[in-house]
C-alpha cells in the first residue's frame, strides 16, 4: 500500500501542539512522525494529504458503551436506576432481534465516529440463543469502519430477561468460537465480561476470568456503581465487592472494572497492588445518580484509567471529547478542588490511557501506533483564541462537535465535514425508524 502524508498545520504530540510537522501512514499504521520538511524527503513518493487550517489529534478511546441502548434513549429518563433499568433495558429487551440490534449499533457508533470515537469496547449483553445477535453488533461495527472491541458479556442471573442469561459452559464456549474466529483481524478484538458481582455467579466470573487469560485479552465486568451491588454482596459474601473479587482470584491486571463508584480505602489500595484497570463513565454516574468514582484516589494508587460514554439509554451522549470535561469538572467540584484534574489528565485517559486499558496501540501519533486520528478545524469558533500552548484545554473545555472535520480510521477516512463515508445516515435513520416503529406496535397490543 502506498505511503500518505499527512500535513495538518498541528500536531498532538502526547498533550502538546506540534507545528510543521507530518505524519507518514502505510497499510493502516503510523510508520513516522518528523519536520515537514525531512518527511517530504523521506517519503519523496508519498500521496500528500492536505490538512491546511486543521490540527491532527489521535482519535478518542470509548473504553465502556452498550450499543444497543442508543435505541432506548429517552426511556425512562429522570428516573431512579432500578426503575430505568426496568422501564427501559428490560422492558424493551424482548422487542430485540438481530435487525434492530445492528440499526442500534449503527446508531451508537456512527454518532461516536462523527464525534471523534475511533475505537470503542461494546459491552453487549443482548444474546439470544447463540451467537446471531453477537455478529449483527460486529457486522454494524465493520461496515461504519470504526475499531472494536468486542465485549461479549457473560450473564447468568436468573431475575434478567432470557436474552441475557446462558449458562457457565454456553457462555465460555461462543465467547471462545467468536474470538476464535475474528483472531488475526486488525479491526475486531474479543474480549470476555462477566456482567457484574450481583448478575454473574462466581463460577460465571472466574469462568470469564480464566478466559481472559487464555485468550490473552483483559476481561470487562462493571463494579460498585450502585449502593444495592455493595450491599447485597456484603449480605451474601460477607466483603465488599474489591473483596468479593479478590477472594475469587480474579482480581489482577487483567481486570477492567467500570464504574467502581462505591469504594471504601482499602478497596482502592488493593485495585492499584493489584494492577487492575477503570473505564470510568462519569456522564453516565451522574445521569443514573450513581455517585462520584474516587478519580484523585484511584490514580494515586496506581490503577490505569480510561474514558467511556455507557449507553445511549444512561448518558444520552456519545462523545468521549464530552467525557473528558465532565470527568474533570465533576471532580474539581466534588472535591473542592480545581487542580483535583486537569485537562491533560482526562485527555490522556480519553485517548493513550484507552488505548493501554484495551491492549490496542492507539490513541497516540507516534510510529507504531494505528492510523487512527482526528482532524480539528482551528478556525471553529469554540477554539478561539488560538494559541498551540492553550489549545489542549480547549480540546477538553470548550470544544464543540462542530469544530471535528476528519476523522481516520486505519488510515481509512470515515467521516468528512459531519457527513459519514461508509454508511450513509439516511440509511441508519431509516433503520432506526423501523425497529421504532417496531416497538410502537408492539406495546401497542398489549
């Protein structure tokens, strides 16, 4: 494949602005990142690509998301989290079938790609019978283009809806057949995620874990983001979930938790000893009233932090850019703290910290790394004043959707100008209109 050059008039280097430089892409990798000048005569064939008034920005991590979700958004909003769940997840789950999941998958990750999202981890529980479900989420995935992350999740909790539930061993062996089978694919990673403490059984969780290990991923499983979870495994466990965890040998670098909201010292200290990771969902936290995660706290004690929207149903908002700020203003004010976070703080969480998290070189513009970026018109009115040593607080601060103009993906460009180039938005509205329409007649049987 032949070498592009790309040549915008910025540079993110890290969480610093670089002027006059180029970023040589081949076969969907960044081969080198130097002076214009020396790239022109390096790369003396390469295609150039013209990014004039535009600065390149790797493209945004979505650490956590449900897909299917961004169907339900504005179900059951303003309400409590158990009556959210069971107005909007569990009532429309049996409406559910491969179609109207793959529409819910274009929905949510065609918006993330027009925001700037170039990778996102799906923690998808919606299972059906078998594996049909799993590959229509996958197929909306490779047809917008964008990275992904497959976290097929294992649920065994019998008061869920029998979409979710699979026994231990059916759970194990079609997670196992779909990383097996998209092993090698340079877009498509499967990872195991027992769904919680209070929805996975201990063998179901140690299941997923030994998993992990066998297939060398991280494994996914939400922790503590409600009161009622830390209760109820206090009831049945007698500790705490960090505790709970531990004790099943399956609390290690390979874990990344989401939420961890309700956390006691002696839990965060352990997270950290033990390498565990984060996909924090501030927007969402706050969405569901679930609390204030510990952001200061956690970081001190070592455990590795990455960014994530949840679902379209708890947030509204599928944009990691809008992560970025509410993590840091969420904390700043629950602490009483203006330097709680700063900006390159929740940046890196929302781009090379992702990347880490998920075992994927991305999130960075540095030889080695994926072609994934961002193009960010400097002349939109939400980053004025310019100036390349204020420009990553207003990337976090002040950016406004209007501002992303490119996006690249693999060295694939996927969206131009807010209009997206792989899937047309007509034909996702047009989806979209029909797994509605789906549901209106539906309820309107009963």
């Amino acid at each position: 494949m032949a070498v592009a050059l790309y040549e915008p008039d910025l540079t993110v280097i890290d969480d610093v602005f670089e002027p006059g430089l180029a970023v040589a892409v081949e076969d969907g990798g960044i081969i080198a990142v130097g002076p214009r000048a020396d790239m022109k005569r390096r790369f003396f064939n390469a295609a150039a690509v013209d990014w004039s008034g535009m600065a390149l920005l790797p493209g945004t991590v979505n650490a956590h998301n449900h897909s299917f979700q961004s169907l339900l958004r504005g179900i059951a909003a303003d309400e409590p989290f158990l009556v959210w769940r069971d107005e909007a997840l569990y009532r429309y789950t049996p409406l559910l079938d491969a179609d109207t999941l793959y529409a819910g998958a274009l929905l949510a990750f065609g918006e993330m790609l027009r925001y700037g999202v170039t990778t996102v981890a799906d923690f998808f529980y919606v299972h059906g019978d078998g594996t049909e479900y799993d590959e229509a989420v996958i197929r909306a995935a490779n047809d917008l283009g964008i990275r992904f992350v497959f976290a097929r999740t294992l649920y065994d909790w019998t008061g869920a809806p029998p979409a979710y539930i699979e026994s231990v061993a059916d759970a194990v062996a079609r997670t196992r057949e779909l990383a097996i089978r998209y092993q090698g694919r340079p877009m498509i990673s499967v990872h195991p995620a027992p769904h919680s403490p209070h929805a996975a059984s201990p063998d179901m969780i140690k299941a997923g874990h030994r998993l992990a290990r066998e297939l060398e991923t991280p494994y996914h499983i939400h922790v503590a983001e409600e009161m009622f979870e830390v209760e109820d495994i206090l009831k049945q466990y007698g500790v705490r979930p960090v505790h709970y965890l531990d004790r099943l040998g399956v609390l290690d670098e390979s874990m990344i938790a989401v939420h961890l909201v309700w956390l006691e010292e002696d839990e965060i200290a352990l997270l950290g000893a033990r390498g565990a990771g984060l996909a924090y969902c501030p927007s969402s936290n706050m969405f569901l009233a679930d609390g204030v995660t510990r952001l200061p706290d956690l970081l001190q004690a070592g455990v590795r932090i990455g960014l994530g929207t949840d679902g379209g149903c708890s947030n509204n908002r599928t944009s990691v850019f809008e992560e970025m700020r509410m993590a840091s203003l969420l904390q700043k004010v629950h602490r009483l703290d203006a330097t709680a976070i700063r900006a390159k703080d929740t940046w890196r969480m929302g781009t090379s910290a992702g990347g880490e998290l998920l075992r994927i070189p991305v999130g960075r513009i540095a030889s080695g790394y994926k072609a994934d970026f961002v193009g960010v018109s400097l002349g939109d009115l939400s980053l004025q004043p310019s100036s390349p040593d204020i420009m990553l607080a207003h990337v976090v601060y002040a950016m406004q959707p209007t501002a992303l103009a490119r996006v690249v993906v693999n060295g694939r460009e996927v969206m131009r100008d807010g209009v997206l180039l792989t899937v047309p938005q007509t034909r996702i509205r047009t989806l979209v209109d029909a797994a509605q329409e789906r549901f209106l007649q539906a309820f309107s049987r009963q």
